[in-house]
C-alpha cells in the first residue's frame, strides 16, 4: 500500500489528535475545557489503577486514598506555605508513594477480596482521621479548606494533559515489558511464579507505588482545579470506583482500555446527568451489573476476541 | 558415589497436630534420576514444598551445591538453581507459551527471546508461540511446565508426578527428553506412583511413608522389598 | 456502675442483631463464594417491609419479622439462581463490582420510590425497668427476636439435611459434589437464607431506628468487620464477633465519641487482616 500503510496512517492521526489536543484551550468553550480536563483527570486514575490491578490482579480499593493523601499534601503546601503549584504538585505525589511503598509492603502480603478490604479500611480510615480534630491545625479538619493556586485554566489543562500522555506512555511500555509479564504472572499464578524464579514482593510493590506516584498527581492537580479540599471530597469512594468501572468498561489489563473507558463513561455521564437525574444512579448500578455480566472483557477485550482489533499486549 | 547436589537433613514438618515430615534425611547424587515413592500423603509433595521454600521446615535443614537454603525466599531458591513442576499444572494460563517462557528468562533483550524459541523448538511446541497457554492439551501443558524449569537453566530439577495422565506415546517423548536432560548434567528427582516408569528411568529410589524415610537404595533392589511391599499395599 | 451494666446489655443488643447481618454475609461469603456488598440494602429493604406492611396493613411487626424470612428468601433464591450463580467460577472483582452495582440500584430506586424522609415503626416504644436498670423496650424485644432468629439458624445448619449439606458445601464443594451433593443447589439456598437474614434483620432494626433509603450502608461495614473477625464462612464466629462489635460500639460511644465508632469497623478489619486473617476463631 506504499505510504499509505497501517502504521504510518495511525501515526499521522496520533499526530493530528495530538494537534488538536494541545491547541484545545485557544477555541473551546468553558464547558468543553471543564469535560476534557475532567476526562484527563479520569483517565490518569483509571490507568494508574490498571497498571496495579488490571496486571496484577490484586484489586485495590484504596485509589482515594491515593488522591486524598497527595491531594491534601499539595493543597496544604499551596494554601498554607504558599507553594507555587509546580513544586506542590509532584511533593503531594512523593509523599503519597513514600507511604506506598510502605503500606504496600505490609499490605500487599493479604490476598485477593481481604486486600480489597483492607484498602477500603485504610481509605475510611484515613478520612476520619484528616477530619478528627487532633490534625485540624494542619488538615483545616471537617471544614474543608478553599484554596486559590492562581494558575490559569489553560496551564493546568496542559499539565493534566501532559500527565495523561506520560501515565499512557509508561502503561504502554511496561505492559508490553518483562516487568508487565511479571505483574500478570503474579496474577495468574503467584505462588508458581515465585518458584519460577521471580520476586513478587518487590514486583507488586514497584508497581503499586508507581500508580500511586501517578493518581497521586493526578489527585494533586484535581483538587487544585476544584479549589477546595476536605475529607469527604478527597477520601471519597467514588474517587476509587468510578475510575475502576471505567477501566472495566475500556477493557481490564489492556492499555487503551482506561483511556477509552473513561472518555466514553464521561460522554454517557453527560447524557444521562441531564436526561435522566433522578434515577440517573440507579441506572448507574444497572449498567455495571450488565457490564460484569455479559462484558467483563469490557470493550477493547470484546473487541479483540471479535478479531476487530489484534490480541496484543501493546493494546 | 558423585557429590551431593542437594543434602536433606533431619528435616521436620508439622501441621498442627500431624507430621507431615518425621526426621527425613537422604542426600542426592548430582546427576542421578532419583525416584521419590511412596503412598498418598506419605510427604512427598511437602518434602518438595520444602526444598523450593514455599514452606519452613519446623526442625532440620536443607543444603543446595553445600549451600544451606533452609530459610531462603522460593524465588531466591529458583535463581540458584532448583526448578520445579506440580502434580496440579500451574502455568499461566491467559499468557501466551512466548510470555510464559520469556517472563521466567533472566537474560535481557534478544538473548531471552532467542532462547525462549530455542526450547520451544525442543518440546515441539513453536507453532504455538503465540497462542494462549490455556488452549494446549493436558499433555503440552506439562510439556510447556518444563520448559519454563529449563529457562531458569535450573541444575536440579523435581518433576511431581510427570507421567500422571498423559498417553504412553506422550510419556515416552518425555521421558527421553528427561534423559537427555540428564545427559547434559542436569539432575532429577521424580516423584510417581507409576512403578514402571520408576523401574525403567530411575537410577536410585527414596520410599517415604507417614514422613518418613523407609527405604533408599537403587531401583531393583527397592522395589523387590518386602517392607516397603507391606506399606505400599498393606499385605 | 449501673450506667457500665446499662451500656454493656446496650450493646449486647446491638451486637444482636449485627451477628445477624453479619451471619447472613459470612455464610453467603463462605459457601457461595460471594462477597455482597448490597446485603446491607436487604436489611433496608427489610425495614421498609416492616414500614409499608404496619401503615398500610397495620401489620404486628412480629409478625413481619415471621414473613420476612419466606419472603427475602425467595427474593435472594431468585436473585442467585438467575444471576449470581453466573458468576461461580469468575474472578473475584467481577462479584465485587456486580454487588457494588445492585446495591447502588438498589437503594437509589429505594430513594426514588420512597423518597428520603425518615421512616419509622413505632410499635414498641418507652422504657422499661428491670433490676434497676433502664431498658428500651424495642431494643430488649429485638434481642430476643434476634437471638430467636440465631437460635433457629444453628439448629438448621447443625441437624437438617440441608444444613449439613451447605456445611459439606462450604469445606470443601469439590468433595461434596463428588458425594453427590447438589452444590449448585446448596449455593442457591445458601444465598436465599443469606438474604432471609437480612430482610429480617431490617424488620427487627425498623423496631428501634429510622428508617431510610442509604441506611444500609453502616450495616454492610460493620458486617465485613464481624466476618473478618469471626473468620470466613464461620457462622459461630460471626455470632461472637457481632457481639464483639456491638459492646465495643457502645462502649467507644459512651466513652470517647460516636465518632471515634466510626472508625471502629475499619481498625478492626485493618488489624486482624494484619495479625490474624484467619480470624479469631478456628473453624
């Protein structure tokens, strides 16, 4: 087909996305810069997540607990110490991972639906403690604390851009990496792999304080764009669900999986939000039971076992 | 009588109330087919268990090329050079025969790759490098099991039940490949319920019962005895 | 030193009816294999049972309570038949996000339906005095209804034929498959008095609390402390660890605050998985 061959076609609309992508603040509308960022946001927490959960099978239920320790962290740092967001951003990440690595040591020796317990328990956990009254002085407690960064709109739109494409990139990489077949080996059969000669302890542990380096920036930069922070906003367990139903949508394990899944979900959430509102939640619910029912593969899966897309990692 | 690749000594296992592993102690020739027999839960899966660390002994200890390896990690213990397949098959289903080699290889880059197609030529299972490991037959499955032992490049191997369930013709091929495996250095122990496949293959034979060693010593003279007769079928 | 005994019997009462949530979860958990996160929306709907039957039908709520057992086990029986059993042999997410799906289905037609305004039973109202001490009446009635409804229970699993057929199931299903025991069939029944529980459960909490649609929730995290606590499927240990939870409940809240209750549920599970993830008690 000369030029015009599969690869390069794909390449020229990466680039024209791309284009298109980066030029968005000089011709959209509020509305539309305010469902973009959202989507970016969504789609750093469901990647980050899949890159820990999707792989390795352990399913973590504690993703707000990532944004709410870095979210705060960074919110602090600006509001209180008057940082400029630039620094803040990445010190509420490092903080978050830091812990991670810690917890994760100690926590990811419990298996399977008690993992996911235990995440859930450290994330309720953590959101009554910010809000007690012992760390008010730091933590501004139940009350919540507003906050201006004074970074205009369109910066953080291309920091939170820019962050999706890195948070994309490296799922990309390490999916189709030694270290990805390692997380999936932990997934189907951790003992086996164990005796196979891979150490699973520092595999599952790198893995999760990556995702958590990641959503943590993520959850950085989102309280910054809402302006507020308090310990119901940033430990809810929508923050930890809605991106996992998301990645379950798109596709579990796959990279594009998340991207699509939480671009698509935010479209239909517009929708149904506005047609819909009284019972839109109830249908929420119904729409997840279909989804694990009939579509666990979520859609990027569905269609690789369709043969409408190739079954390869990279994807 | 060659060095001992691996050194079982005095080793005890409890589980809870019952001993899975009464003060057993055997050496293993580097370079023998040893035969591990003995009745179902005489203790030889947890013997295994033992030696690739997936469990701690309660008293004794365990020594690999004279180094002790009693308390050592599984995947530390797979790395110096024991490899390991199961009676239940486990491997990685949802991955495909490639991954399944490459995510075991230590080597980097081209070198993994290269390697991994090498072995896959020789269980004859290159044609499927691309398909899910959970689409092959009981039979390749095991095949493949063995594959990603010698991956590791792993001097000393221990087949759990190897033969179980697969067809003569299939037992055979296998057991050649042991043979020639065995030719170039490596070392086995294998643990089967099928005495003829211990008789024909097996240089020496360990018989444990109720976790204990009854009975060590080659092949013929093994199996002619009278003791071991009595624990086997209760006569 | 009243005020200490008063508290204590507060909550044994509260732990009452908590091992009865939570004996329903680590039963369907243990033999099934499923982890509900919408048992706690059966206990509302239970509650709303008990609701809608008294002020339309002036129904006894006791009675209520011998209904709701039939009822909310056909309910849970059908619901598995046509949808969990689907998903026996799936990962365990898949039944973690299915059951986080109903249970937002669930109270979010609730709050359609019924709106948000407090509902209540008043049937059993005012106090009572009892050796110098000062009980409510509904709550020490809703002991006895729960402890009843216990009672009933092991009686069940320990000496019926069925019972001892979920018990086979929940060692170990492979054997009890093998010894002709109809698992598929056990797992079915299993969720339906899983369910049974609850909505009695609900009929017994409409007696002493308000009634609402989201109120499910509280009890679904104090179900999973008990059964991670009383250890997987183990009903018995689920009856002590509902016990467990209920006096310390009441004893943070008298003596620290409710809202340091709060966060009981979630140290509790945080520390056993930590130390002891087995559970308390052995099988």
């Amino acid at each position: 087909m000369g030029i015009l061959s599969k690869k390069f076609l794909i390449l020229v609309g990466l680039a024209i996305l791309l284009a298109f992508l980066i030029s968005f603040p000089f011709f959209a509308t509020d509305y539309w810069m305010t469902l973009l960022i959202l989507i970016l946001i969504y789609t750093v927490y469901a990647s980050g997540w899949n890159l820990f959960s999707g792989l390795t099978g352990y399913t973590n239920f504690g993703l707000a607990w990532f944004i709410g320790v870095s979210g705060y962290v960074s919110s602090i740092l600006i509001a209180d110490y008057q940082w400029p967001w630039l620094f803040a951003w990445p010190m509420g990440a490092l903080f978050i991972s830091l812990v991670s690595i810690a917890v994760g040591y100690i926590l990811l020796r419990i298996k399977g639906v008690y993992f996911a317990i235990s995440m859930v328990a450290l994330t309720e956990g953590t959101r009554e403690l910010f809000g007690t009254g012992y760390l008010e002085p730091i933590t501004h407690g139940g009350k919540g604390l507003p906050f201006v960064a004074g970074i205009p709109l369109s910066t953080l739109y291309w920091s939170i851009l820019f962050l999706a494409f890195v948070t994309i990139f490296i799922c990309y990489k390490i999916t189709s990496s030694k270290f990805g077949l390692q997380l999936m080996a932990i997934r189907e059969d951790e003992q086996a792999a164990e005796t196979l000669g891979i150490n699973t302890t520092k595999a599952k542990i790198l893995a999760f304080t990556l995702s958590s380096f990641l959503v943590g920036l993520g959850g950085a930069i989102h309280c910054t764009y809402q302006n507020y922070i308090d310990p119901n906003y940033a430990f809810n367990i929508q923050l930890t669900l809605t991106p996992i139903v998301m990645t379950l949508f798109g596709g579990i394990g796959t990279v594009f999986g998340p991207v699509l899944g939480a671009t698509l979900f935010t479209f239909i959430h517009e929708i149904l939000w506005a047609e819909l509102t009284l019972l839109y939640m109830a249908i929420f619910g119904g729409i997840l039971m279909v989804l694990i029912l009939f579509f666990p593969q979520g859609l990027l899966g569905w269609m690789k076992r369709r043969g409408i897309l190739p079954k390869i990692r990279k994807i | 009588m060659g060095e001992a690749i691996l050194k079982v000594d005095q080793v005890v296992k409890r589980f809870g109330e019952v001993v899975a592993l009464d003060h057993c102690s055997f050496d293993i020739e580097k370079g023998s087919i040893t035969g591990l027999i003995g009745p179902n839960g005489a203790g030889k899966t947890t013997l295994f268990n033992l030696i690739t660390g997936i469990l701690q002994p309660d008293e004794g200890r365990i020594f690999f090329k004279g180094e002790e390896i009693t308390r050592k990690k599984p995947y530390e213990i797979a790395r110096m050079g024991i490899g390991r397949t199961y009676q239940i098959i486990r491997i990685f289903p949802k991955m495909t025969l490639l991954e399944n080699l490459l995510v075991v290889g230590r080597e980097k880059g081209k070198a993994v790759v290269e390697k991994a197609y090498e072995l896959l030529h020789r269980v004859r299972l290159y044609e499927k490098k691309d398909e899910d490991a959970s689409d092959l037959s009981f039979g390749q499955q095991k095949l493949l099991s063995l594959a990603q032992v010698l991956m590791l490049d792993s001097e000393l191997i221990l087949l759990d039940e190897p033969a179980a369930g697969i067809n003569p013709t299939l037992q055979n091929e296998l057991m050649e490949l042991i043979h020639q495996l065995n030719e170039e250095g490596k070392t086995f122990v294998i643990v089967e319920h099928d005495m003829k496949v211990i008789m024909n293959h097996c240089q020496k034979a360990i018989a444990l019962n109720y976790g204990q060693k009854i009975a060590e010593g080659s092949c013929s003279v093994i199996l002619k005895d009278e003791t071991l007769l009595e624990h086997y079928f209760g006569r | 030193m009243t005020n200490f005994l008063e508290i204590l019997i507060r909550g044994l009462m509260l732990g009452s009816l908590y091992a009865l949530v939570g004996m329903g979860l680590t039963l369907v958990w243990g033999v099934v294999g499923i982890v509900n996160i919408a048992h706690g929306e059966f206990v509302m709907l239970g509650a709303y049972f008990a609701f809608w039957t008294f002020s339309l039908l002036h129904l006894n709520p006791l009675i209520s309570v011998v209904l709701s057992v039939p009822i909310f086990f056909l309910i849970g029986a059908t619901l598995h038949k046509r949808i969990t059993e689907r998903l026996t042999n799936a990962p365990e997410l898949s039944a973690l996000i299915l059951t986080f799906g109903m249970s937002i289905l669930i109270w979010n037609l609730a709050q359609f339906f019924w709106t948000n305004t407090y509902r209540s039973v008043p049937y059993l109202t005012g106090n009572f005095s009892f050796l110098g001490l000062t009980l409510a009446k509904s709550k020490t009635i809703s002991f006895f209804l729960a402890l009843g409804m216990t009672i009933a229970l092991f009686t069940f699993l320990k000496y019926s034929k069925i019972g001892k057929g979920i018990r086979a199931t929940s060692q170990n299903s492979e054997v009890a498959l093998v010894c002709g025991i109809d698992t598929k069939k056990m797992r079915t029944l299993t969720f339906g008095i899983g369910i049974g529980l609850a909505g009695a459960a609900g009929v017994i909490v409409s007696l002493q609390w308000v009634i609402f649609p989201q109120m499910g929730g509280s009890y679904v995290s104090k179900a999973f402390a008990i059964v991670v606590l009383g250890g997987l499927g183990n009903v018995q240990g689920a009856l002590v660890g509902g016990f467990i939870i209920g006096v310390l409940e009441s004893l943070v809240t008298q003596y620290m605050s409710a809202k340091m209750a709060q966060i009981l549920p979630s140290l509790i599970i945080l520390i056993i998985l930590l130390l002891k993830p087995t559970g308390l008690f052995k099988r």
